[in-house]
C-alpha cells in the first residue's frame, strides 16, 4: 500500500474565494453559504475538517491548497504506525 495523506481544512478560515474549487472540483465543493465544503471529510474535534487520500490525489490537493488565498488547506503525510 502506498503512503497515505491527510487534507485538513479549516472552514472558519475559508473566505469563498473558490480557487481549490476551481483546481479541485471534485474534492471542493460550492456549499450553500458561500464557501467550500471538503467532499467527505469528517469533522475533527478541533472544528477542522479532515479526508485521508492516497499518493494519486496528493498533487491536485496540493495545488488546491496553494491556490487558497488564506491558506485554510493543509496537506501532511500520515505517519504510518
């Protein structure tokens, strides 16, 4: 199995800006309200929300993430225990 990953987004932070959308589509989805909801994720207990992917979506997440004007995507590597 190959290394896993974790994106974590902070949906208090999100301004709507939709630029991870527009990299992302699939993965960044339009809510309601104006932002972005991470296409399911589950919510931490920080109010973060979090998706585990695999080595084959790491690139396109990390372009979403960079496009984010306020930085609220993060991509870290998931130690393997």
């Amino acid at each position: 199995m190959g290394k896993q990953y974790k994106i974590i987004f902070d949906r208090e932070v999100c301004i709507g800006a939709l630029a991870c959308n527009a990299v992302a589509p699939e993965v960044y989805t339009l809510a309601d309200d104006g932002k972005v909801d991470l296409k399911g994720a589950t919510q931490r207990s920080d109010g973060k929300w979090e998706l585990i992917i695999d080595e084959s979506q790491v690139e396109l997440n990390r372009e979403a993430a960079d496009s984010c004007p306020v930085y609220a995507i993060k991509i870290e590597e998931v130690d393997e225990e």
